[in-house]
C-alpha cells in the first residue's frame, strides 16, 4: 500500500471560535448576523423551505442553495459565538446527518440522476469547520465524511458518475467544472484518519476527481496559460470555464493539485494565474469583472458579488499554502472594498454586480453585461458568505504552534491552546485598514515567534515602537524577510508593543490612461450625490414581488439615483490625506456615506467630453476637455460610496500649473493643496499645517464655492451652502490669522489683504434670517436660490460685523508702533461669477471677476480711501448693501453661531485665538 503526504501549508487555520474579531469587523458580522445572514434561515425560501430540510424549494438542479448557506453559517455562528446561529447550524447538520442515505449519500437527492456531486463540496467545507468548532460532533462528522467518500469512490470509477453529465442527468457541467473543491474538504479527512485503508480510498477519490477535470475538458492548469487564457470579455456563447466565479474558484486547482503531487512548477504557475486574471480583467476594488463570465477591464463592466466573495476564500487559502504576501494584499484589497461596496450598510441587501465607475443602481435599459440583465446593479435579496471566513483566518499558525502570525490586519484577539500550559492569548487592537497603527497585547507561558504581515505597500518606512522591561520605548525601522513577515521573539510573560505601517497616496494607471487612487488597503473614490428609492423585494429573476416582503420592514430593494454630475477628471500629482481624530470606536456602519474617518483631496475639473455608453459611464476619455475652474475633489473609501467614481481620467491641472510658473517667472512656485471646505476637520488640519509651514502670508483670496444648488447637509451635517460658501473660510482664515499678523510685523512689508467673494445677491437672503441655531440653517424647506444669498450675505456680515468691528480694531493698537502704519488689512466683498446660465445677468464672466478680484488685492486705492471692509461691484464702485447686510444684530447672531457649529464639531479648542500671532 502506497503511501503519500500532502504538502503543508505555510500557516494552518487555527480551530473556528479561537479567533474573535474586534472593533469594526466585529460590528460588521454582528450586522451582518442581525441582516440577511442570521435571518435567511427564518424566511427565505430557499433555505426555509429547501430540500435539504423537508421542503421542495430550490432553485437550481444543483440543489446548492441550503448548501451555500450552511458553509457560511458555521463560521458566522462559531466566530460570534452566536447561540440562535448555532442552533441554525446545528439543525442543518442534524438533518443532513440524520438523513444521510444508507450507501453514503449527502443530500436530498433520490435518484442516479440527480446526484451531482459538486454541491456536497459546500456542505464538506460546513462540515469541516463544524467538527474543528464543536469537537461533540467531530466522530459524527467524519464518520459521515468517510461513508459519502466510499460512494463517490465508486462513483467516480464508473465513468465519473456524479462530475461530469451524462444523458439524463439533472446537473450540469459545474459540478465538473467545480470538481477540484471536492480536495478542499478531502485533503483535511485524509489528514484526520488513521487507517490505512481509508487514507487510501480518500487519496485514490481525489486523484479520480483530478482526472475526471481532464476527461471533463476543465483542467484548469491548461486555461491559465498565455494561449488558452481570455484575454477580452466573454463572447456570447462561451463554456463555464469563463464564468467568473468559476474562475475564482479554479484559482485553487492547481494550489490544491500541489499539495498532492508536489511540483513546485504549479506554485509559478499558481502566480501566473493569478497575475493573468487580474492583468485582464481586474477591477479597481480588488475583484474580477465577470457579469457573469469574465468581462475585461471596461469599468462599466461588473464584478459578481459572489465571484468576489469565492475570490477572497481562494486568496486567503493560497497566502496560508504558499507564504506569498501579494495574495493576502489582494486578499484583504477585496474585502476591504469590493465586499462590502456590494453591501448596503446595515447588511439587509446587496447587489449582484459592482462597477468601478457606477453612477447609477437602477433598472438598466441598455445595459452591457453578459448576462446578467438590466437590475443586476440593484440592491435587493441575494445571499453573500465571505465575511466570517475572512474574519477566521486573521491569525494563523504553524503547525506545531512554535510560530503564530497575524494574517489579516483587522482588530482581532486569539486563543491557541497549548498541551499543558496556559493557552496563548494576543490582542490586535486597531481601525486597520483606516489606520495604520497596530497595537500587540501577547500572553504566553511558552516562548514563540510572533509573525505580522507587512503589505508590500508597506515594506519600506514601517516602523514599531517596543516596550521593553524598563518601560523605555524603542522605536525601530521594521525590517522583513523575504515573505515580507517582520518576527518577534515572545517571551513567556506579557508584551506590548505597536507596529505602525508606512502608506502612501499610490496613484494607478488604468486602462486609456485613467488612474485610480489607494492609500494602504483602501481604494479611494468620488462619491457621487444620491437619493435611495426603496421598494418591495422582487425575485431575482422574473422581477415581481416576493412573498417574503412581509417578513421584516428592513427587507427591500434599492436604487439610487444620482443629484449631481460625475463627469470629472483630476490631477493625481496634486492629492493630500486627512484623517479625522478617532476617539474610541469607528462608526457603525463604517461603510455608510460619510462614516469612514479618512479622505483624499486631490485637485480636479469637470469635463465635457466623458460620455455615456448605453445607461452607464463610458471609457474614461483619454484626452479630458475641461470645463470651468478647477476645484477640491473629494475622495472617500470605496465601499462608502454605493455611487461613485474610481477611474478617473486625469485632467490637466499640472500642465496649466507649469504654464502659469512659465508665465509667472522662472522663481514662480505654484503649488495645489486640496481642502474640502464642506469638512470642518479637514479644514483644520490643511490650514492648520499651512500657518506652520508657511513663512509669511501676504494675500489671502476667499473664493471658494458652490453655486444655487437643491438643499443637502455636508458629512458635518450642515447646510452645504452655508458651509462651503461661508463656515469653511471663515474658520480657514481664523486658522491662518496668526501667520497674516505675523506678516503684517515684518520690516519692509505691504500690508496683507484678504478678498472675500460675495455676491449682488445676498439681497435674495430669505426675509426671517435671524442667524441664531444650527435648526435654523439647516431648513430644507428654503429655496435653492435663497440658500446660495443667505452665504453672500453671511460673508457681508461676517466681514464687516465680524472681522473689521471685532478683530481687527480692537487689535490695531497692539500692533508694533514702528510696524502700524503697515497693519492695514483689507476685507472688501466682490462680485463674482454665478455658473448656471439663468443667472448671467447678475453675474461677471471670469475675466470681469478676474478684474475685480485684482483690483482689491493689489489696488492702492483700497487703503487710500479706507475701504477696509467696504463692499463694491466694479473697481474702484462701492457697492450698495441691503438692510439684513447692514444690521449689527445679524452680523453679531452669525459670528457666535459660526464659532459655536465649529466647535461643535471640531471640538472646544477647535478656534484659535484672533489676539495670537
């Protein structure tokens, strides 16, 4: 009798329930137990009322529903340590075991015909982590893990009954496309049996199953080559080999065909395909495009939430096998953004496809995907199951548990038991991915080596702080092997120490010269202004109202449906990070609009030649047509943005840069610096590191803005008018008014000017203005129109009433005797362009606004004639202010009010002080 060995896996899962998540993670598979996943059992027909537990609901030949389900409930039950998901699990597994057939078959299945195996595969995974969960059910389960192996044993020697279809048979052909997962679940029973016998019969099933993928035409070591491999979307008519979910599963053919046969060409091999996958067909957010065969790199193209969900398992499956860090980096590249982008927030839908540029989640009337029809972008009632297995594989282990590392970089805490001594326990406490500090908490009895992950984004620059016996704190560059893992000796005892990985903006070319934009494992992108529109469940297929609607007031479909343009190209040369301070916990959900604490800004324009293709985004232009002055795009976290762009076409906002150096003279220094005034926090920390940087500041212009839009709050929930147009520069000049007084001190200095830009139209300010509560300001009730005058006249206010009467003049006399006649600051209010074309009239074209600006920045005339504060139209013209603009009360109401919404939001130390310099 031969004898074999399976190659071993680098790091070995640790049992299901060792590992606990933590912090944000942790909130999202407790909303996902609370959502669909934890509730399917309750109502969905097809796990309800599936075969599998006595009912007659399916819907599929293949029977793979209930199947799907169970694999996706043990680890969510195990890993929460959920007690109704365990009984969920453990009557499934009760039934199935209690109705298992007396030759050995798994299922509901009767008759020769209907037995496809590949479902079973699903049910083996279940099985698996149910044994490592629950050691009372781990004799049971083998057991019955042996009896099926003995039939399909037989079954596979008779012409590979149960693989591949033959006449009469109700399955297809992905059960012999999908025949490689039957060793995803046989290699872990032949590893747990002892007798000869049976470790034999497990070995000789297995290389059945192989062969059978090469009498079936689905070797899949074949389809992954430069001559086989679809380098363009499916055309209509291709096999399932092309089908995406295939594809992410077929990933692991050759990973699992190498444990068995040992030939170390299959490991190159394994690097090629996957390279190959994602050279041809990879989406900006980590996953596959396939709607649902494979589907280029168009980014209208979807990606298939379930090829996503099988892409993370064979990625994380590859990393433990084969120590190489690219695969968890895309590993954790999906999860942290194609995942949940298909998610909505609180998990009680999802949709079937995401595209990398999506502006729109409706039903399409000319859509472009394979097959998958014109709601695929909807978000409604599917099942997803990535999660809980992503969560169970954060820490993993070598087999003698002498090495210990952290996979996956979520906050998670982990168990390891130890023969004879006190179990090993670390604590990962973190908001990776949206920061990058780690700090360790370790606990050991025994002495072992403690491995963490470092992306390779991360490999240059990472540095850890150690705390050592005499609580001095070391820190110290991180230097790693060459399988980018940074080692630690633990000693018995406790210890405490905090990684802290270097991440980088990365700017990432993209087909027909567009770029995407990540920083750490996060990608970046343009959420697009939306509203939901909310209706009843429909069926997946036909589209007509479900009769689980009733069910649960949460259970719903979605569209969304753009209010604001998308057409936008950006300069990537001219992007800056922000975090906001995080005080305890992330929000929950992290994933919803606006909850993430980070953001880039990065310079952009919008466009004019970006066009649609059917109902969605075309390729982004190669050779963008700006339209309008450039402006502050703001990108968020992918998946927070269920609209939103992720390619961009890169405009050109660095050529007119240098232009205007050229123009400006040889010495000119022009530099972009990104700000989104509609972030109060944001403002704070850009302007904050400009009056540091900065030497000296002599002219200050204000003219940032958003024209008469519909009514809509900031992520700080404020009217956006109100704050971009007034609230955001005026907390931007209280943090820089100390540089502007320290210039106003130097020798030989002008004095320094600021230039607001206000607007004939504040006399449109609504007549009840009293400037007194944030309830005040946010009222939706007020005209588009009405909203824009209320800023105009909110800048006259605080002009005059504010700045003039209430900084500058009780300050004059502070002011350096020698240094007085230079303290002259000017505040005058102009004129400038409104851009929707019903409003021309009451507006200058930029040159004319140009010429206005100028004249108040530069103009002798300003401080000749005291117009410190005035407000004019033309140069050298003063402008004729309203009543409201006028009145002290009003301009007093809004300096407090605008203080107290800042503080409100920043925090009490959030202004700084007008006396400082």
């Amino acid at each position: 009798m031969r004898s074999h060995a399976l190659a071993p896996f680098t790091f070995e899962l640790l049992p299901l329930g060792s590992v606990q998540p933590r912090g944000w993670i942790r909130d999202q598979l407790k909303l996902c137990a609370a959502g669909l996943g934890g509730n399917l059992y309750n109502f969905h027909r097809y796990v309800k009322d599936t075969s599998w537990l006595g009912g007659d609901v399916e819907y599929s030949p293949l029977r793979e529903s209930a199947p799907y389900w169970y694999n996706y409930i043990v680890p969510l039950a195990y890993i929460l340590d959920d007690d109704d998901l365990k009984k969920q699990a453990n009557e499934f597994l009760q039934r199935t075991l209690k109705n298992q057939h007396a030759d050995g078959w798994i299922g509901p299945e009767h008759t020769k015909h209907g037995r496809g195996i590949w479902a079973r595969c699903l049910v083996m995974m279940g099985m698996v982590n149910h044994a490592l969960a629950d050691p009372s059910q781990y004799d049971r389960i083998v057991d019955s893990l042996l009896r099926f192996t003995r039939l399909i044993n037989s079954m596979l020697k008779d012409n590979y009954q149960g693989l591949i279809p033959h006449p009469g048979d109700e399955f297809d052909e992905f059960c012999i496309t999908r025949a490689h997962e039957l060793s995803t679940s046989l290699q872990w029973l032949y590893e747990q049996v002892k007798n000869k016998r049976d470790k034999e019969m497990i070995w000789e099933t297995m290389d059945l199953a192989w062969e059978a993928t090469r009498v079936g035409d689905r070797d899949w070591s074949k389809f992954f080559t430069e001559e086989e491999f679809p380098k363009k979307p499916a055309a209509p008519g291709s096999t399932l080999i092309k089908h995406v979910v295939n594809v992410s599963e077929a990933l692991r053919y050759m990973p699992q065909l190498y444990r068995m046969n040992h030939d170390h060409e299959l490991i190159a091999k394994t690097r090629q395909s996957v390279d190959m996958s994602f050279k041809y067909h990879g989406t900006t957010f980590g996953a596959l495009a396939g709607d649902e065969f494979l589907a280029g790199v168009h980014p209208k193209r979807g990606a298939e939430l379930c090829g996503t969900a099988e892409l993370i398992f064979s990625l994380s499956y590859m990393y433990r096998l084969f120590g190489d860090n690219s695969y968890a980096d895309r590993a954790e590249l999906a999860t942290f953004n194609g995942l949940p982008a298909g998610m909505t927030p609180d998990w009680w839908a999802h949709n079937y496809l995401t595209q990398s540029n999506e502006t729109w989640a409706r039903n399409l009337e000319n859509w472009p995907f394979y097959n998958c029809g014109g709601r695929a972008l909807v978000y409604g009632l599917e099942v997803n199951y990535a999660m809980p297995k992503f969560a169970m594989n954060a820490f993993v282990a070598s087999a003698d548990l002498r090495s210990i590392s952290h996979q996956f970089l979520v906050p998670a805490e982990v168990t390891v038991p130890v023969k004879g001594e006190k179990p090993i326990h670390i604590v990962s406490e973190t908001h990776y991915p949206f920061d990058e500090r780690i700090t360790y908490k370790i606990e050991t009895s025994r002495p072992f080596n403690f491995y963490i992950r470092v992306p390779e984004w991360a490999t240059k620059g990472t540095t850890v702080n150690k705390t050592l016996d005499t609580d001095e704190v070391r820190e110290e560059t991180v230097e790693v092997d060459a399988n980018s893992l940074y080692k630690i000796a633990i000693s018995p005892g406790k210890t405490a120490f905090r990684i802290t990985l270097n991440a980088e903006i990365r700017v990432v070319p993209r087909a027909n010269n567009a770029v995407a934009i990540y920083r750490g494992a996060l990608l970046y992108a343009m959420e697009i202004p939306h509203k939901a529109k909310v209706g009843p469940p429909t069926h997946f297929a036909e589209w007509k109202p479900l009769p689980d609607a009733d069910y649960s007031s949460k259970l719903r479909d979605v569209e969304y449906i753009p209010a604001a343009d998308w057409q936008v190209a950006i300069d990537p040369s001219q992007a800056h990070f922000h975090r906001s301070e995080v005080k305890g916990d992330l929000p929950n959900p992290i994933f919803e609009s606006g909850a993430p604490p980070v953001t880039i800004s990065v310079a952009g324009t919008k466009i004019s030649n970006w066009k649609l293709e059917g109902d969605c985004a075309g390729l982004p232009p190669a050779d963008p047509s700006p339209t309008g002055k450039p402006f502050t795009v703001k990108l968020v976290p992918f998946a927070s943005a269920k609209l939103h762009i992720s390619e961009f076409p890169v405009s050109k906002a660095t050529l007119q840069s240098t232009q205007s150096k050229k123009e400006s003279g040889s010495d000119a220094k022009i530099e972009w610096v990104g700000c989104d005034m509609g972030s109060l926090k944001q403002v704070k920390e850009v302007f904050t590191k400009m009056r540091e940087r900065e030497e000296r500041l002599d002219l200050l212009v204000l003219s940032a803005g958003i024209n008469a839009n519909q009514y809509r709050e900031t992520d700080d929930k404020i009217d956006s008018h109100f704050q971009i147009n007034w609230l955001g520069q005026f907390y931007a000049v209280n943090q820089l008014y100390p540089l502007i007084r320290k210039t106003s001190k130097l020798p030989d200095t002008p004095a320094p000017r600021i230039v607001w830009e206000s607007s004939e139209l504040h006399r449109l300010s609504p007549s009840d203005v009293k400037f007194e509560s944030k309830e005040e300001i946010n009222n939706p009730n007020i005209g588009s129109a009405e909203l824009y005058a209320r800023t105009k006249l909110a800048i006259i206010l605080g002009v005059d009433f504010g700045l003039v009467q209430r900084v500058i003049k009780p300050n004059h006399d502070n002011v350096n005797t020698a240094m007085q006649q230079q303290w002259k600051e000017a505040y005058p209010g102009l004129l400038g362009k409104l851009l929707t074309t019903t409003m021309i009239a009451m507006s200058r074209d930029p040159e004319q606004g140009s010429y206005s600006a100028l004249y108040a920045a530069v103009s002798p005339e300003v401080e000749e004639k005291g117009w410190n504060g005035r407000y004019f139209t033309d140069p050298g013209q003063l402008g004729q202010r309203s009543k409201q603009a006028s009145d002290p009360v009003l301009g007093d109401n809004l300096w407090k009010l605008s203080a107290k919404l800042i503080r409100d939001v920043v925090g009490e130390d959030a202004m700084v002080d007008w006396n400082s310099s």
